[in-house]
C-alpha cells in the first residue's frame, strides 16, 4: 500500500505561516494528495487536494513538487484554532500517516 | 457538520460480545468508508462500499463485516469483540468510486467502542 510519512510535531507561532511537508514517494501518476485534520478526537476535516499543479482555496495552499513525491500544506496565518493533528493521504482508500502534531503558539 | 452521521456515539460493551456501528452517508453520496483509530495504530483504512457493493478491504479482520444498503446506509459488525477492539470507528462517504477529484471523502464523527 501507498505510505505518506509527516514529521511527528511542528511549532508555529499565532500569525505566522505554517508549512507542513509530506513525503509520497510511492504515489502513481493518476492519484490525488489529500489533507485532512484533526481536532481532538473529532472526525478528520478535509482541508485540500492536488494532482500535479499547487492549489489553493479558503483554507490553505498545496504545493506539490514537479516529481510529485512530496508536498507542502501552507496554512498562511496560523492561529491557535490551527492547532490539530495534520494528515497527508494519497489516492482512493486514503492511506494515512502518522500525521503532524501542530501546535500554534501565542 | 460534515453531513455524515454516525450511531451511537458511544458504545461500552465486554469481551466476546457483538456490536453494529451505523452510518449515514451525506445526501447523493454514494460512497461509504469505515477507518478504525486507535492509539497506537492511527487511522487505519477498513473498507469502502460504492452503492451497495464492496470495493476495497483494507485491515479488516474476520471478526468484522460490514454492509451498504440500498438507502445507502451502511453498517459495520463487529463481533467476538476484544480488549483491542476499542477504539474511534469513523465513517467517510463521498461521490465518486473511490478515485480522482471526486474522492474528497467526509467524516463522521465517530463511534467510540470501549470493550471492557
């Protein structure tokens, strides 16, 4: 199965960019990335996704690389509702990561 | 609110018993996802139904089996339940078959099974 590895924690500071990179070495050229979050223990929220060029909508920007092994979820401004357990996934059955633990800072 | 529901929210039951986790899919979905979260194993792909037959499995053991009905609701059986059973079940479901932009899938927000 296709694996995603994530660092296991980040720190951001309230107000400033939150980068978080994903590793998708293993990804096949017809599937998606997918970011999720979550809060808690709540149900995982989708955040955005990408096949090869970046994207960007009301939440976030993806930046995915020309090899499209590895991608960067941009949170702009960070604030502390930022803070969650952050997941890359690829492809239909969403095979998870680990995911990163960011936590927003004041 | 995601639009996915899912019953009941919690479930506390004892080892060897039998349980049934319920899910709704959001309105047009046709797609229904079961992923287990437990502590030391994160969130593990199930298996995926797309209106009424089954797609893919991913680690589902024997003990468990799930079902996608034709209102397209779906539930997951768990059964000779054990200690290492209990765990977050979340149910996803989407519009597409499992592939491309169509996939954005929707959580519930889970069943937690605590089996004693």
């Amino acid at each position: 199965d296709a694996k995603t590895t994530q660092p296991p924690s980040m720190d951001c500071a309230e107000g400033r960019a939150a980068n978080l990179p994903c590793n998708h070495s293993t990804i096949s050229g017809n599937e998606y990335v997918y970011w999720y979050r979550q809060i808690h223990s709540q149900g995982p929220q989708y955040i955005i996704h990408g096949l090869k060029n970046n994207e960007t909508n009301e939440m976030a920007s993806l930046i995915i690389t020309e090899d499209r092994k590895s991608s960067t979820l941009i949170l702009p401004h960070a604030t502390l509702r930022d803070t969650a357990v952050y997941y890359c996934a690829e492809g239909g059955k969403l095979i998870f990561g680990q995911g990163t633990e960011l936590s927003v800072k004041p | 609110d995601s639009g996915v529901t899912q019953t009941p929210k919690h479930l506390i039951t004892a080892t060897g018993q039998r349980v049934t986790l319920r899910c709704s899919p959001r309105s047009g979905d046709l797609s229904v996802y079961w992923y287990q979260q437990s502590l030391d194993q994160g969130l593990q792909f199930l298996i995926h139904y797309y209106n009424g037959e089954e797609r893919a499995k991913g680690n589902i053991l024997e003990r468990f089996s799930a079902q996608q009905f034709p209102d397209l609701h779906s539930e997951l059986n768990l059964s000779s339940l054990e200690l290492g059973d209990s765990a977050l079940y979340f149910c996803a479901s989407s519009a597409g078959q499992g592939r491309g932009a169509k996939n954005i899938q929707y959580f519930g927000a889970g069943t937690r099974l605590s089996v004693l």
